[in-house]
C-alpha cells in the first residue's frame, strides 16, 4: 500500500483528500505540525507528497527544496496560486507536478496514480531517521540538517544509526562494537572512539554540534 503525505493547512481540504484517497487503498496522512514538517515527513516515510505552497511558518517551496536534501520521493503541489510564475518555481524547487485550486478529486487521483507508477516501476523509496529536524538517509548513509549534508562512512553510519535507534538511552561500548564488526573476534577500543571522533566532526560542520553525547565509562547517546 503506497503512503501519500498531505501537507495542507486548510483542514477542510486536507481531511477531503484523505478520506478521499483512502477510499482509493492508499494510506494517508494528513501534517499537523507546519513548523516541523520533515519530522512528520520522516515518520511517515511517505511514497508521495501532496503540498500546498501558502503555509504557516514556512512555504511548500521550502519545504520541497528540504524533502529534495533527503529524497527523491514524487512532489506534487497544490495551489490557488496557479500562474506561470509559481507554476515554475515549483517545478525549479524540485516539484513533479501541479495541480491549481478548485481541483476535481478524480483528477488528482488520476494524477497520483500516475505519478506513483511512473515514480516506482523502476525504484524504491528512502528508508529516513528524522532527529530535532536533521535526517539520517539509510539508503545512502547520509545526514542532512539545515540544508547541508554528510556522507558517512559504513562504521559511522553504523554508529549513527544504532545511537539514533536507541535515543534517550545510553548505549554501551560493547554493544556499538558488536554492531558495528558483528563478530566475535576482538576489537581494539580506540577504534570505537576514532569513528566517533570522526562521526561528531562530520556532524558538527553540518550544525549537530552537540549530537552524540559521552557518558563516561559507559558508552554514547543521543538525547531525545
């Protein structure tokens, strides 16, 4: 079943697109948190998005240009503001499609089914871990925060991936090492603290600073 994302502020039509989508056996969501939308995009991991450009805080043109930092999942905007001018700089900001105020609801599903086979006949889609609005890219080993990104190495992104997977908890020197070399065959401990050396570097020229925390004698987190 695909997930569609509708990012709406006009919950009228946001919760008529979603009923009537879902009587197309699609799972929809509709975002609640316009401040924070990639945080919501993260945790529905969405097929589709469906985006108004006139939002609160920031604008669908943000927006698009953040889900392109981490995605290439299909983008299609919804708009009153449907002249040329907005036409292309949704297309420039990395939409697939447009489709203007009033809209027929047949169209637009005709529309999203379209745009879905087009998008996945030849490939999937990005499997993301959203923290405080930054994101970890499984599909690649990427992060992403404030519209710069980092690639990781394996033993980073395992790290990365484990500490995030645990957030709020510490997790342990023995149990990043046996996540990160799986085998029983012993591991120096100054490795451990040479990848996360070079993790925290790679993070902090991206704006994430303070994002893995030492407890001493213990292990690392990251703190919800």
């Amino acid at each position: 079943m695909y997930r569609i994302l509708i990012v709406e502020d006009d919950r009228t039509i946001a919760e008529t697109l979603k009923r009537h989508l879902e009587g197309w056996d699609y799972e929809v969501t509709a975002a609640g948190d316009f401040k924070n939308v990639m945080s919501e995009f993260a945790q529905v991991q969405p097929d589709l998005v469906l985006l108004d450009i006139g939002l609160p805080f920031y604008n669908g043109f943000y927006w698009c240009t953040q889900i392109r930092q981490v995605s290439d999942v299909p983008v299609i905007f919804i708009s009153s503001a449907g002249d040329n001018m907005n036409i292309v700089m949704a297309m420039n900001m990395g939409g697939d499609e447009f489709i203007e105020k009033p809209f027929d609801l047949h169209v637009v599903t005709a529309k999203v089914q379209a745009m879905l086979r087009r998008a996945y006949a030849y490939r999937g889609t990005a499997n993301l871990m959203e923290h405080k609005g930054c994101v970890l890219n499984l599909s690649d080993a990427t992060v992403t925060c404030q519209g710069r990104k980092a690639e990781l190495t394996k033993n980073e992104f395992r790290i990365f991936q484990c500490l995030l997977e645990n957030t709020g908890k510490i997790v342990s020197r023995d149990e990043l090492i046996a996540r990160l070399w799986e085998s029983d065959a012993f591991v120096d401990e100054n490795t451990l603290t040479v990848n996360v050396a070079r993790l925290r570097k790679k993070l902090a020229q991206i704006g994430m600073e303070q994002a893995v925390v030492t407890k001493k004698g213990i292990g690392y987190m990251v703190e919800a």
